[in-house]
C-alpha cells in the first residue's frame, strides 16, 4: 500500500486548444495540509476535478487512498468532502436545512449535522437564512458540507477566495484544526501564498499544468538563495571580485544584491574585507514564500 493518501501518475488533461495540465505526479501524505499553489489559470481546478473524477484525464491515473478513482470512485468518495470553487447552497433554507439535504443523500444520522455545525461555528446560526449569511459564513457552510459523513480527506479549492483578512484568518484556523484535532488530510488550492504558508506542511507548485516543485516548506527556503544586501566602498571593484567568484549580482537603488549557492552574510562580509574592501552595509533578506513562488513562475526573468 502506497504511503501517500492523494498520489497522481502522470495525470494529463488536454482540452482541444491547449493542454491544461501536463503530466504531474502529486504526492499527498496522509494527515498533512497539502498547499497547491499556482496563479490563476495554472491547472489547479482541473487537476483537483480529476481528483475526483468530475472530468477525465486524457493520461495518467489517479490514486485516494491507494484506490484508482476510475475503478472505485464511488467507494472513495464516501470517504472524501471537497469545495470546489463556490459553495453549492439554497439561499432561501437555513444553514441547518442545507445540511439536512446533503445529510439525507448520505443517509446519516441527524447528529451529524450538529457535530459539522460545531466544527465549522455556525451553530448559534443554523436557524438563519444562508442568503443573509456574510461570504466568510458561506464558506464555511460549504466546508461543513464537505465535512459531513466525517471524511478521511477533504479538497478545497480555493476556500478564502474574495475573503476579507478577518475571514481568511477564520478559515485558516479552521483548517489547521481540522489537521490537527480531527486527524483530516487537507488538499487546498490557492494563489494566497502568505495564506498556505501558515498552514501548510507540504506544498506543490504549479505552472502552466506543470508540477515544477513538490515537497516541505522548509526544503522550498533551503533550495532557494536569500539575497545579501550591500553598501562597499568601491562597487566596481567589488562587482568584478564577485563575478570572479561566479556570485550573481545586481546593482539596485545604489546597492549591490548578491546570490550565491551556500553563500550566507558571514563568508560574504570576511571575503570583501580580506580584499580590501570596506563593507558600509550588509544586510540578508529571508525570502517568504511569495518571493520564492514569483521567482519560479516568473517567464524568464534572470536576477
């Protein structure tokens, strides 16, 4: 048995003008927050459609729970919630009648509606109309839809989309608890990178339908090279020094932005003094990870 909870094997989708997604390979581990970035249009919604067997690839498989969502898509979806784009609701039913549909299908027990309510805190609403209900409340409505039948996994695609910073710090939270004290796996989409930063474990990088980076967080800051900031006393000097060296360097804002593999500010500042040269100011910039994402999807811009 696969150790991964969500495994795709070249998964392909050509649509007749262009290819969507191009062969990816994702690997979700069972009990983690799988961040799924990309810009808009990168291939995130058709790749999670595919996960679920809303639309079929033209290669490759896809694999829940070690299961091929071809052969058995029915019996993994019964352990599986998703919100794709929008929330689907009635306007007109209250959020406990919305509930009761989903509920019905499911063939659960009515306590389940409550045990969802609770999850997502919107019981103290359940009696009120979901047309009255803010966008935030709406989403997690739509989370707690993908919550009932008590899934192993859910997939979100794009879940605080269009929320303002009080909601989207709502729907984190709740995302991270669901993690962390209902022992959910989470596949979520976005192209909020500050957002799947704080609560991702594993991300996967998506350009133009293609997988171009997978893995921690951690292993993303490591592989990429922070800049180092300086202020010298004579930048020609330095600028050919560092060339030597095969360091890149930019001049910016009468500063000098140097990257290097392994290079930190410590070995940078001894080499330039060791050469004479005085450093007036040295500073290393910690990449977040929006940095890094805009410098692997950008279209070939070199620094």
């Amino acid at each position: 048995m696969s150790k991964y909870i969500v495994e795709t094997r070249n998964l392909k989708k050509d649509f007749k003008d262009f290819i969507a997604v191009k062969g990816i390979d994702l690997k979700v581990k069972e009990g983690t927050i799988y961040g799924f970035l990309g810009p808009n249009g990168a291939g995130k919604s058709t790749s999670l459609r595919m996960l679920l067997g809303l639309i079929k690839p033209s290669e490759g498989e896809a694999f829940i729970f070690s299961k091929n969502i071809k052969d058995s898509r029915e019996e993994i979806l019964k352990n599986v919630g998703a919100l794709i784009e929008s929330p689907s609701y009635y306007g007109h039913l209250t959020a406990y009648e919305n509930l009761d549909i989903t509920r019905r299908i499911l063939n659960l027990d009515t306590a389940e509606i409550t045990r969802v309510l609770n999850l997502v805190d919107l019981s103290k609403v359940k009696d009120k109309k979901v047309k009255e209900f803010s966008l935030g409340m709406k989403q997690r409505l739509g989370i707690a839809q993908a919550l009932i039948g008590n899934p192993k996994l859910i997939i979100l695609d794009e879940p605080t989309n269009g929320l303002d910073p009080s909601g989207i710090q709502e729907i984190r939270e709740l995302i991270k608890s669901l993690a962390k004290k209902e022992n959910i796996t989470v596949v979520i989409s976005s192209h909020i990178l500050s957002e799947i930063e704080l609560m991702a474990d594993e991300v996967g990088i998506i350009k133009k339908g293609e997988l171009i980076y997978q893995g921690s967080i951690e292993n993303l800051r490591r592989n990429n090279q922070s800049n180092i900031i300086i202020e010298v006393s004579d930048k020609n000097l330095t600028m050919d020094l560092l060339k030597k060296r095969n360091y890149r360097v930019l001049e910016k804002n009468h500063q000098l932005v140097v990257k290097a593999e392994n290079l930190t500010a410590c070995k940078l500042c001894r080499e330039l003094v060791l050469a004479g040269i005085d450093v007036n100011y040295l500073s290393e910039e910690d990449k977040s990870l929006e940095d890094i994402f805009l410098s692997l999807t950008k279209e070939g811009k070199a620094c």
